[in-house]
C-alpha cells in the first residue's frame, strides 16, 4: 500500500482550501493556516500578520463578492515540497473572471505531522508606461 507523498497532502489541504473560499467557510478557510500567519495581499494594508487580522481579510473579500464556485478558483497549481517545508504557486481567477487576473504564493511548514500556511501572498500584474 503506497502512502501518500507530501505533494499530494498539501494539494489536497490547498483544495480544501479553495473550496472553504467558495463556500464563504471561514472556519474551513482558517483551519490550516497557522496562529502567526504573515500575508501580503492586492488590497491594503502592505502585509497582513496573525490568524486574527488574516481573518478580516477574508471578511472584506466576501463584502466584494458572495461565495460561488466562481469567486476563488486556483489554475496552475505546482507544489514543491521537502519533508518540512514546502511552497505552492497558482493563478487565480477570482470573482468570476474567465482568465486568472492574480498570483497565489503559499508558503508550508510541516509541525506535529501536519502542513499549516506560513506566509500567503496574492499579487497582480501592473503594465508599466514606458
């Protein structure tokens, strides 16, 4: 019997993620991400630190958009993972768009046998004038 590899733990955890996103699950979206989770996001404020203020940001993203199937969808998915430590990147098509408009980094850590979020970071393209 194969066990399950760490790629495969994480995306699943990222998964459930998502799906707590498109729920309105705050509960569910929370549940992996760790106490001191650091966040830089698109909207303000420069960067995002705890589980408390990582909360209200959600709470704002929902004020902009009622959960659908639509409203947080991660494209692109790739994991990189060590027995501790891992990180995944995605695009992200976000409420409702047709194409991915966003960037999704996460960072992981592995304690007491589970994978928990460290570090979240949202980012957008901008077109520079030349």
């Amino acid at each position: 019997m194969r066990m399950k590899s760490h790629k495969e733990d994480i995306q699943s955890l990222i998964r459930s993620w998502e799906c707590a996103i498109q729920n309105g699950d705050m509960e569910g979206i929370l549940a992996h991400h760790s106490e001191s989770v650091l966040m830089f996001d698109v909207p303000e404020s420069l960067q995002t630190v705890g589980i408390d203020d990582y909360r209200k940001t959600w709470e704002l993203f929902f004020r902009y958009g009622a959960p659908s199937q639509e409203v947080f969808v991660i494209e692109d998915l790739r994991i990189t993972a060590s027995d501790e430590v891992a990180f995944a990147t995605g695009l992200l098509r976000i409420g409702g768009s047709s194409e991915p408009v966003c960037r999704l980094t996460l960072g992981l850590t592995k304690r007491n046998g589970q994978w928990q979020i460290e570090h979240e970071h949202h980012s957008a393209p901008h077109q520079l004038n030349s």
